[in-house]
C-alpha cells in the first residue's frame, strides 16, 4: 500500500512541477495559461512539493500575494490532516 500512495504522490509532484513550468513558459511567450484554480487544485492533492519546487527555480507565481495565501492555505490544511492522522490510529503513519 505504501509503495502505491508514494508512486501516487511522486506523479502528482511530477505534474504539479511541469505545470507551474509550463505555466511560467507560457506567460513568457504571452500564450494561453494555466489557471490558477488548476496550479493549486494539483497543489491541494499532493503536490506540494512539485509545486514549491518549481515556484522556486522558475521564480512563478512568488509575488502574488493572493496566490501565495491560498498556497500557504492548503499546506496548513495539509500539515493539519498529517497530524492528524499522525496522533491517531490511522496506519498509514506508524512505523
């Protein structure tokens, strides 16, 4: 079960990592974006990393400050549904 949720996770990464990419190339060039909603909907299932990642190397998305919130949003939620299921009997987390 591990190995399928890290696999599951390292593509979402993956994806979320090529969109803010993309997303960057393409407000570049004046093309057509990638919504927001999409960048952090990736961000919200897992992404985070992919999404962090990619805001860094390719400067994206870093001085919006409404884009930042949500951002800083969904990892709260994401830290807070981590430990949650951390401090429970959730197994997924007890080694």
């Amino acid at each position: 079960m591990e190995k399928y949720i890290f696999t599951i996770l390292l593509s979402i990464n993956v994806i979320s990592y090529l969109f803010f990419r993309q997303d960057k190339i393409n407000a570049k060039n004046g093309k057509w974006r990638i919504s927001e909603f999409t960048l952090l909907t990736t961000t919200l299932f897992g992404g985070t990393i992919g999404s962090l990642l990619s805001m860094k190397i390719y400067h994206h998305k870093t001085k919006k400050i409404s884009f930042l919130l949500k951002l800083f949003l969904i990892i709260s939620l994401q830290l807070t549904v981590c430990y949650v299921l951390y401090t429970s009997n959730f197994k997924l987390f007890k080694f």
